[in-house]
C-alpha cells in the first residue's frame, strides 16, 4: 500500500493505492496523525468485498505527518494494522516541499489515470464508503504475481464444461471429447452459442490429443487458429464496449495471449505422435514466428515466455539435424545441460522424451463491482458492472514417476508454469479491462441521463407521466446492474503446468512406458528406432 505522492497541500486528493486485500467485508483503510494508536480508525474508507486491489481518495488534512493504515479481517484480528505507509501534508505557504522523499528520487510518480470523457455533463460521483476508486491504475506489478486459491463453484463458461473436467479428472479422455464434442455440435446447432465456436474447437482439439486422436486434434486447432488469426484485433472499440445492455459474451471469442502462444507447439506434439516430423517442422517455424511477434518484438510482454514452445521448437530442429538451432532455444531457456549434450554429441542419439500436462489451468470466476453512483446537471443515476478474475485450480500432482518397461527412471521436473503466466497477464492487462468497463459503465449512463432530463421535461407538462417515466427509468437502471455479466470464457482444458523428463540412449524396439501420480497411473506403447528421438504425451488431472 502506498500513496501515489510524498507531500500533500491540504484539501488536495490524496490517492491511496492498495493491493493483495483478502477482499473481507470488514476491512478499511484509514488516514490518521502518525503519532497516534492503532486504536484511532481517524478517516476511513471501506474496501470491496472480494476486491483485491484499487485505490481510494481522501482529501489531505491539516499540515503535519500523516500515516495511511490498512486494517484486514477487523472480526477476527481486530485493530491490528496489516500496512501501513507515511505521508506529509505542507502549509500552502511552505515552498520547495518534494512530490517524494528523497529516497524515492529516480523511481516515477504514480500516475492518476482520468475518468473516461462521458455526454451529458456526467461526472464520477466520490467513491461510496464501501467503494474503490477505480479510475486509478493499479498498483505496480509484482515480480512474482499473486495466485489466488479459492473455493469458487463453477459458472458461466465452465459450468458447461463441468461433465469434461469431471471425466479428465478420472483420465477418461475419451468419454470427456465424446461430452466436449457434443457441446461443440450444440454451439453451432440452432440457438447455439455460435460465438465460441472457435474456442469449443479448442477445447475438443486439447482433448483429442489427449485421447491419441491426432487427426482429430490437429484438424480442431488448426481451424480454430486460422479465425483467431483472422480476427486478431479487429473489434473496433464500439464492438470492444458491447451493447449498453448486454455483456461481452454476445461477442466472438478472441483469445488471451498466453492462449494463442499454446496452439502452435500442441500441433507440433500432434503431428509428433502421429510420426509426421514435416507437419511437425512447419508448426515449429510457426510456433518460432509467434514467439517473436508476441514476446520477442515487445519486451513488456516477457511475461508471456513459454518454454514449453521453445523446447519443443528445438527437438524439432535435433530431429531436423539442426543441432546449432536446437542450442539457440536450450540456450533461451537456460537448459545448459542440453547445450553441454548436443556440444558433446557424436551422432543422433536414440531418446525418449515424456511430455506431460499437469492439473488445470486457472478458471475465471465473476466480482461485482457497485452499485455506483454517478452524478449529472439533470440527476443521478446507479450502476455497476461485474467483470472476472481468475481463480487457480488446485492439484494433488506435484510430480509424476515415470516407468519404462516397468523399471522407475526417474520423475518429471517443471518445463512451464502455465499458471503463473496467467496470473502475470492478468496483472498486466487488469488496469485496460477495468477502463474498458468503466467507460461502458459511463456510456450507460450517458443513455439514462438523456432519459432523465426527457423525463424531467415530460414532469413540467404532464407530472403523472413525468413521474411515471422516471419510475420506468429507475427500474431499466436496475435491470442494467442485474444483467451485467462477466465474461466468464477461457480455454479451459490447459494443464496448471507441463512437465518433461528425458531419457536417453535406450535400445530400439518396442517399449511400455508408465506414468504414476498421487495414486493414479496411465501406460502407452512406443516404438523407438536407432538413432531417433520419439516424443510420449500423457494428460494427468487430480
């Protein structure tokens, strides 16, 4: 928690900006004398319940030395401050008084974003006592982004997909892409959500893979990528701002980053398994392409790395003969010991490597923000909006032991934290979906307040029907509230992680390759010839 200044004048705003609340009903954030008690609740403000950041505004006191006090889980902690950050407020007279202590010289002031321009002489009411000011940005990012773990029931998107978890979750892959097939058939049937066509492909693809389904799977991704290719960023901002009375769901779906990033190398694994090393070549030089329009070409997305892309981008080039290239990717993902391999290598080795998915990626989950106020020349209206969060899906998979022939090789290791790279995008975008839905917000009320001031005109000559239109449009800014949805959609089938382990120099011919995890095992047969890396996937979800 901080405040966005070091100095304050009295009566300037003073923009208080917090993150990492336990969303609790009961907690504040205060303004008081530095030198008082814990005890002293001075000039507070609710936070939201279940909001875990944002900002709200004081106005400065008199001068002297203030402290901003954060109070979490008041009904069982009591007066026990949680954060707490100083400030001062100068005398208007007092010159030279630093915008920051002098040992925060260097490091930017944080910056106030302004409300949205909004018509009809609309202006952002102050934030309610239980209310964050929103139009803030959010606090810095984190080096390591906060994972939130929460019982949450399924809604929305992922209630749909409830049946598909269930069955992945028992490692019945085929009877999940049986369930998640119909689904998909129900989207583009009559009345079907014909938007999320495209992710339903996603979903049905994942999981053919998953069930060796290699044409399948590759068929399903391969369409879907081609239309988010299509309509990647093209909503114009009107599309991107929905209808005044509907939500983002009515519109097709275009995937988040780390979504697009995750399509290219499962079709590489795809074509893998289904022994086909040219399919697999033309998806890594794809797979290589995406990496650097996405990551490469904008340093601020380095969130967004994804080794899994790049380790098997570089197999692909060992199997092409290509072992400088394969080094330039090991090397990008810090892998020496396969540098050292490749550099002390006398020929084409015979390699077996065990991809696996493990768990289930973060699901979103829907906060309400509001109701909110907001004020104009002609009246007042209230609204408020709902947007998503993610929540992370636990696992009892830590690692798994991986069997060749019925003999322990050794257990997987960690290739990529899918997870966390959700939660560090989610960060990073957090601050534009909020002003996106903020300025949503706004232009309904834009809408309201025309009616308003109609309504107030209608008062003067028939006040019946004056008051009865400003009865209708006080129950259409209920319905507003009450039909604010958030968009609740995602890719749903992702792993929580990918793990790898690889053997190498094993004898040709056929071999039985298991997997055991926290009480749980699954078998395939592969058959490895001389001199040639083959490439296992299995799927594990508990």
């Amino acid at each position: 928690m901080r405040t966005d200044r070091a100095v304050y004048r009295p009566g300037e705003s003073i923009r208080v900006i917090f993150s990492g609340a336990p969303g609790d009903g009961a907690d504040w954030i205060c303004i008081v004398p530095a030198s008082s008690p814990d005890t002293d609740a001075g000039d507070y403000k609710y936070m939201s319940r279940g909001l875990s950041q944002g900002a709200l505004s004081f106005d400065a006191p008199q001068p002297g030395k203030y402290e901003v006090r954060a109070y979490y889980n008041y009904r069982r902690q009591g007066y026990v401050v949680s954060a707490r950050y100083a400030f001062s407020v100068a005398d208007r007279d007092q010159a030279g008084s630093p915008d920051r202590p002098p040992e925060e010289e260097g490091r930017p002031p944080i910056a106030a974003t302004p409300p949205p321009e909004a018509d009809a002489g609309l202006v952002a009411a102050p934030p309610q006592s239980d209310q964050p000011d929103l139009t803030a940005n959010a606090p810095e990012t984190k080096s390591e982004p906060e994972i939130v773990c929460q019982d949450v029931p399924p809604s929305g998107y992922t209630l749909e997909y409830v049946p598909v978890i269930s069955h992945m979750t028992a490692g019945s892959f085929e009877a999940a892409l049986d369930v998640a097939d119909k689904i998909y058939q129900q989207s583009i049937g009559a009345g079907g959500a014909k938007q999320d066509k495209h992710l339903k492909l996603l979903e049905r693809g994942k999981l053919a893979l998953a069930s060796r389904q290699y044409e399948q799977c590759i068929t399903d991704l391969q369409e879907a990528e081609s239309r988010f290719l299509t309509i990647e960023g093209t909503f114009s901002i009107a599309e991107g701002l929905g209808s005044l009375v509907t939500d983002d769901t009515v519109q097709e779906y275009e995937p988040e980053m780390h979504e697009k990033l995750m399509i290219p190398p499962y079709l590489v694994l795809a074509y893998l398994r289904k022994g086909d090393l040219e399919g697999a070549r033309v998806e890594r030089n794809k797979t290589i392409n995406r990496i650097h329009q996405y990551i490469e070409e904008n340093p601020e997305r380095a969130y967004l790395e994804n080794p899994f892309a790049r380790f098997l981008s570089a197999v692909v080039y060992e199997m092409e003969g290509k072992p400088d290239d394969a080094k330039i990717e090991y090397r990008k993902m810090k892998l020496d010991d396969e540098v050292a391999r490749l550099e002390r290598s006398q020929g084409s080795a015979t390699d077996l490597i065990v991809v696996v998915d493990v768990g289930m990626a973060p699901r979103k989950y829907e906060v309400k923000y509001g109701p909110a106020t907001v004020i104009a020349a002609g009246g007042s209206v209230t609204l408020g909006f709902a947007y998503a969060a993610y929540n992370a899906v636990a696992s009892a998979i830590a690692d798994c032991t991986i069997k060749i022939d019925g003999k322990p090789i050794g257990k997987t290791n960690r290739l990529y934290d899918v997870e966390k790279t959700i939660f560090s995008q989610y960060e990073q975008n957090k601050s534009a979906m909020m002003g996106k839905l903020i300025a949503r917000m706004t232009g309904k009320a834009a809408v309201q307040v025309g009616a308003q001031m109609a309504a107030e005109q209608l008062l003067k000559n028939i006040p019946f029907g004056g008051l009865f239109a400003k009865a209708a449009i006080g129950v259409v800014s209920s319905q507003w509230i009450a039909a604010e949805k958030a968009d609740l959609r995602s890719w749903i089938s992702l792993p929580r992680q990918i793990q790898y382990i690889r053997v190498h120099e094993l004898m040709p011919g056929e071999h039985s390759i298991g997997i055991e995890y926290n009480g749980g095992s699954q078998v395939q047969k592969v058959i490895l010839e001389e001199g040639r890396i083959r490439v296992a996937y299995f799927s594990v979800t508990k």
